[in-house]
C-alpha cells in the first residue's frame, strides 16, 4: 500500500447513508405542507359527534339537533307508534332496506333494525327526505311518521319510506346510548 492511497470503506458507506438520509428528510419536509393541508380542521372535527341530552323528552315527542350540517331527529316514540312500526308487513315497504349505520349495509329493513337494542322507544335518524334533500315534517301524513310536503313522501314511524318519490328510508346515523338520558350521535 502506498502513502497516496487513503481507501477506507466505512468513511464512504458512511457518507452513501447520511447523504440518502438528508435526501429523505428533505423530501419529507418539502412534502409534509401538502400531506398536512389535507387533514379536517377542527370545526369538522368538533362536528364528528356530537352528545345530546334526552333526559326532557316525554313519550310522544322528539328534538332536531344539528350534527355535521343535517338534521337529525330523536324521538321519543309511543307504545301505539313502535306497535304500528312492528306490525308493518315488509313485503309493503318501499325500501326493504334499513339503512342503519350501525348494522350490515343489507340489513332488512325491520322496527328493530331502525333502532338500538334495549332502546326501542328511540328513533335517531337524518331527517333529510331520500328523493331531493327536503326536511320532512315530524308526526303527519298517513303513518303518523314525517311527511315530506315538497313532493309527497310519506315515512311511517320508523322512518322508513311508504308513499311518494323518495327512494330509501330516511337514514340512521352511527349513534349509541351513553347512558339512560344522553346519546352520542357520530
């Protein structure tokens, strides 16, 4: 070996690895303002759920709150309302579908699957008619469930779509019972 020869393989494997690693950290800082810009922001997140209080509702009647820009309805249904909703023949309905957000998306469209286990009194659903985005009026029409008076939509009890234009029943978001007076709804 001559005196002219300084060959050290460590220094330059040492050299190949910081050089590629100030590249990736490069690259990442360069990259993360794009990759950060599509995060929400926090007034979307404070609207991903929201807690509603029902421990005011008496049989018989409901409360509209707000939860990510749509309305949505919790009502507090009668033994007669839940009655007539278990008694429905689901070869009658319009939408054999229930639309529930809680269960399998090919769940039939039962009283049951309307609502929540050991909750049955409960309906929480979006209160937007399925045919053009209207809000339906609570306790009229023919099955004393929301009437949709743009078009005609008639819902029964349990939301679910007997007459009219509109395609499917009004859909039940993700929500749970908290406890006996306060549902979380998203």
């Amino acid at each position: 070996m001559s005196a002219t020869d300084t060959h050290d393989p460590n220094r330059r494997d040492f050299l190949y690895v910081a050089t590629g690693m100030a590249g990736v950290v490069g690259a990442g800082a360069f990259a993360w303002p794009f990759i950060d810009q599509m995060r929400p922001d926090a007034s979307t997140l404070a609207l991903a759920s929201v807690e509603v209080d029902v421990s005011s509702l008496q049989p018989g009647s409901s409360l509209v709150v707000k939860w990510r820009g749509k309305p949505v309805v919790v009502r507090y249904r009668t033994e007669k309302e839940m009655k007539d909703a278990e008694a429905v023949n689901l070869g009658d309905l319009k939408d054999p579908i229930a639309r529930n957000a809680n269960l399998p998306s090919d769940a039939p469209a039962t009283d049951a699957n309307r609502t929540a286990k050991g909750k049955e009194a409960w309906m929480v659903m979006v209160q937007v008619c399925t045919h053009l985005g209207c809000i339906p009026l609570g306790q009229e029409g023919e099955y004393g469930g929301w009437f949709c008076p743009c078009h005609g939509s008639v819902y029964d009890t349990a939301g679910r779509i007997r007459h009219g234009p509109a395609p499917e029943n009004m859909a039940v978001p993700v929500y749970e019972f908290i406890s006996d007076s306060k549902v979380r709804i998203g």
